[in-house]
C-alpha cells in the first residue's frame, strides 16, 4: 500500500497552512513532529478527506483520494485532538454506536468493541459512563474507536495526551502490534513516544516538511553541536540564558547539569554527547516560536515523580476543557448526529469543531 502527497497545499486566508508538500508513505509507522502551528493537523485532516486541498493531490496506489470516496474512508481510523461522545454513553455502548456509523455487523461491533475495551484497560469499566472517565481514560477510549473497522491507514493525534507512563507503554505496544501491513501516522509533543515506534519521522515547520527519515538519520544535523556540562545551581540560570539549553537538571550535589546546542564547547569542561530526536525537535519549535534560547526547565528530581506531576496537570487540563469544549459535551443525541453529519467525510468519524487551522 502507497499512501502519496504530491504537491500539497492549503490555504487559510493567504497563509499556507500546508505548502507544496512531496511525501510517500508505505506500510509502517511514521511519527508527526512540530511546533504548534507548525501544519501537522491540517495535514491529517487533508489525509483524512475532511479538508479538500487548495491544490496538490494525495493518492493511494496511484488512486487520487477524492475520487475514491467511501472506499478509502472505509480504510481509515482516526484520532482527533479531541473526540466527541454522549456523556451517559457507557464505555460499550459508545463503541458499539461508533461501530454502526462504520457499518459493522452486529456480531463484529459486539466482539470488536469488547477486544478493544480489553487492549486499551477499559475492560473493567465497559458499563461506566464516559461522564466518569479521568481524561486518561476518555483518550484510551478515543484510540479504541478509531481501531474498530480495523483500519488500513490510522491517524493518531496527540493520542498519548492524558495518559500516564504506564498507560503510554500499553499504547505503544497497542500500536507496534497493530502496524504490520498498516500506514500508522501518529502526531504527538511526548517526543519520547515517537521515538519508542516510529519507524521514520516527519518534522514539519511553517507548513513545510523540513525532515523525513528514520530518527538517527535526521539528528546527523546537529552531531557535534549537543553538550553537557555541570555548574553550581547559582550560575545555571546564567549559562541556560546565554546559550541553546535543550534539557536541564539538578543533582543532589548541588549541580545543575545542562544540555546545550553550540557550535563550539560551552564551557571548559563541557562533554559532547549524541544528538537526540527531542534535541533536533526543540531546537526547531524554538526557532519557530522565534524565541533565541532552547530552555526547557524540566527538573528531574525522579523521573517517576516528573511523570506524576505532567500526568495531574494533564487531567486537570482536560477536566477543564470538558467543562468548556462545546464538542465533549453534548448533551442529545439529535445534536451528536447533527455534529457527526457536519464530517461524513471521515465515515462520519466525531471531529474537534472548529480547529481546522493549528
């Protein structure tokens, strides 16, 4: 299966929020890499068919999307950054419902809906209402869906968003699994994620594809150019400011150790080290964002005590936006179908409204 790009371009109000893009994908999994704005979401929705290009094509075997129709949806799985459901809709219930707007039999949805509840940890809450779930819970029950028709090509955006480190390892063990003889396109900011599953990487900025390749591949840019060194905690605000600083953390020796982009030794005793893909990522979101330093204060007292302070902020987040987002709310179901019948072009897949522009 060949899934092509050619010539690629949509426009919102004068701006190409994807440009002249050239890509090929065959069956594997391909990791999505940007800065907000960076283009990545309107790719997906174009490959999807939600959005009809401004000009450019994408094909499947040779095959121009838009002509294929309801054949290619049929193929397709897909995530949105925020997907909709009936609050008093169990776990069940919802994949079931999501199981006839794919045309599944209803032998095939009941088996289906109960082997995935089973894969992504919600086995034992199948009858809970999805009005209960943490966010974590409401993204696993996002990826479910997205896998009921048992996709061909599958688009993941920001799927790991919400979940914890143990939820994460499950999701990509779910994915590396499920991606042999599939088209896997997954967008995530946990660059950790990509670099556990993905075969090649995709960064985009300013709507453009400015690497494509496997990670050791297009992290050869900056080989030389990454750093690390330790300084007294008092000087490290200091050096953070005057170069790069992609990663820095304190140790109980009182040190500050950094991670720095420079082309030549940011200190006497600074030791060069192996580019990695969150150095080459953030050091292009920087550059996007048109900030002049890399610093990212992320202190890593443990990493297990990091990842429970993301994971609380992540749910308080997403328990906020429930309370805001017109689209995870909805309360009948004749403004579900309503909502759904507003995207038909994704075999009527629930959608984030509006959000068509990163």
């Amino acid at each position: 299966m060949e899934l092509k790009i050619i010539r690629l371009t949509k426009t919102f109000d004068s701006k190409n929020a994807v440009d002249d893009l050239m890509l090929t994908l065959s069956n594997g999994v391909y990791g999505l890499l940007g800065a907000n704005g960076a283009g990545k979401t309107t790719l997906m929705r174009l490959l999807c068919g939600l959005q009809r290009p401004t000009s450019g094509k994408i094909t499947l075997n040779g095959k121009n999307i838009t002509g294929l129709g309801e054949r290619y949806q049929s193929l397709l799985g897909y995530l949105p950054q925020h997907f909709g459901y009936y609050p008093d809709f169990t776990a069940y219930e919802f994949l079931l419902y999501i199981s006839a707007l794919k045309g599944l039999s209803d032998t095939a949805a009941k088996k289906k809906s109960a082997a995935l509840l089973e894969a992504v940890g919600l086995a034992a809450e199948r009858k809970h209402k999805i009005k209960t779930f943490s966010g974590g819970m409401k993204q696993r029950l996002g990826i479910a869906q997205a896998m009921l028709n048992d996709p061909r090509i599958l688009i993941l955006d920001e799927p790991t968003a919400g979940l914890d480190p143990k939820e994460r390892v499950r999701f990509r063990n779910l994915i590396s699994a499920f991606a042999r003889d599939r088209i896997v396109i997954l967008s995530t900011h946990i660059v950790s994620d990509v670099e556990y599953i993905a075969e090649d990487i995709i960064l985009m900025k300013s709507g453009q594809i400015i690497h494509f390749g496997k990670p050791q591949e297009i992290t050869a840019e900056l080989n030389g150019q990454v750093w690390e060194f330790a300084v007294p905690a008092a000087q490290a605000e200091r050096y953070a400011a005057a170069f790069d600083t992609s990663n820095l953390r304190h140790t109980d020796s009182g040190k500050t150790v950094l991670r720095v982009i420079a082309d030549r030794p940011p200190a006497a005793h600074a030791i060069q080290v192996p580019p990695n893909l969150e150095d080459l990522y953030l050091f292009y979101s920087r550059e996007a964002a048109g900030q002049s330093t890399m610093l990212t204060q992320r202190f890593r007292g443990a990493a297990d005590q990091a990842d429970m302070l993301t994971q609380k902020l992540t749910h308080k987040s997403e328990d906020d936006a429930d309370q805001q987002h017109p689209f995870r709310t909805i309360r009948s179901r004749t403004e579900m179908e309503r909502k759904i019948n507003d995207h038909t072009n994704c075999n009527r897949i629930m959608n984030h409204e509006g959000g068509i522009k990163e």
